[in-house]
C-alpha cells in the first residue's frame, strides 16, 4: 500500500471499540450525552458506546453526490433524503446509528419531537464502504438494520471500485397498491423474514 493509500485509509470513516469508561448505557443516557458531545458524534450499538471518527475526501464526494442526485431525483415525490447528521433509531436492537444517507417516504417518526434529530422509519439506507469499515457494514449494520420494520432497502456503495449491493426484504414490493398493503402491515407490527442480496458492478474508471 502506497503511503498516500495508507494515509487516506487511516482518515476513512470508521468506528473506535467502546470507551472503557463507559458500560450499557440505556438510549436516554446516549441521547443526553450524543447531545452534548462537541467532538465527535457516537453510535450505540447493543447499549455500547463507539467513536465516529472522520471520513476521507473521496468517501465525502461520494456522499455529496449522492445527496445532490437522489434529492434531485425524489424532488416533487413524497420520499425525503437525509445526509449522515441524521440519527436513526432501533429500539429492537438497542442501537442508535447514523446512515451516510437515508431516505423516508411518508411522513418521518421523530424520537423526540422537542430535537427533531432522530428518525424510526427509514425507507432506505445507503452506505458509503470505507476500507476500515466494509467489513462491519456488511455484517453487523445489515443484521442491526433488518431489524427496521419500515425499512425496505439497504444499499452498499464502495468507495474504491464501481460496487454496490442491495438487501431488501424478499416480499418487497414497488406498486403502489403493493405498498400500501406492505405499509399497513408494519404499522400493525408485523416483520418480513427472508431478505435477498443482490450486486452490481459498473465499468466507469474513476470515483466519484
């Protein structure tokens, strides 16, 4: 690995092991200390605190334009896109996460109708694969994030090649009629089992 690779590699976003100072901390002692932190922004994975670090240039651009398209894309839809400022929570898995993007259709669940910084329904998730964190997003964050009942995609872009990959749940579905009957049953609490995987890969010659 050439140094310029190692350097970009060390500035990737990515995630610290948990404080030591810190135990279980419950979402409501998160919340007051993630509100309160000036540094760094913080997940909490299973009631454990982990350290967000920066992300490179290149993973920044990616992200940028993802923004700029999907928005430019979904304007005048009813579906919204999110950067990673913010928060999304999973109450089943104990987790508060920031997605590099995520998108909401319909009207978004806010935790706390007083901060307005933590959303429940995530329609879609997209993240930006960084060297130091593919595997974890690829594991980890897809078995946290199928535990979302709104969600209906979770899509993984690589920051070092023309990659992407999606899991969805096997029963998604893209009519209107269809969604709306898959909507009415998240509400009433029921969770799809069986998710499939697909992947693409393009032949363009530079990221972004």
């Amino acid at each position: 690995m050439e140094y310029k690779d190692y350097e970009e590699a060390l500035l990737e976003n990515q995630l610290q092991e948990a404080a030591l100072k810190y135990n279980y901390l419950s979402p409501e002692e998160y919340l007051t200390f993630e509100r309160s932190s000036v540094r760094h922004k913080h997940e909490l994975h299973e009631g454990y605190l982990f350290t967000m670090q920066g992300a490179s240039i290149k993973h920044n651009q990616i992200v940028g334009n993802l923004v700029r398209d999907i928005g430019t894309h979904l304007k005048g839809n009813s579906c919204q896109v999110f950067p990673s400022d913010l928060r999304v929570y999973i109450p089943s898995a104990e987790s508060f996460v920031y997605p590099d993007l995520s998108i909401v259709c319909d009207e978004p669940e806010i935790l706390d109708d007083t901060y307005l910084d933590t959303i429940k329904n995530p329609t879609v998730i997209i993240e930006v694969l960084s060297p130091s964190t593919e595997s974890y997003d690829r594991n980890k964050k897809l078995f946290i994030y199928r535990q979302i009942p709104a969600l209906e995609q979770y899509i993984m872009i690589s920051s070092t090649s023309c990659r992407a990959s999606r899991s969805s749940p096997r029963s998604r579905c893209t009519s209107i009629g269809c969604r709306s009957r898959q909507t009415a049953a998240i509400r009433r609490g029921r969770r799809e089992r069986g998710w499939r995987y697909s992947r693409w890969r393009c032949h363009c010659q530079t990221l972004p």
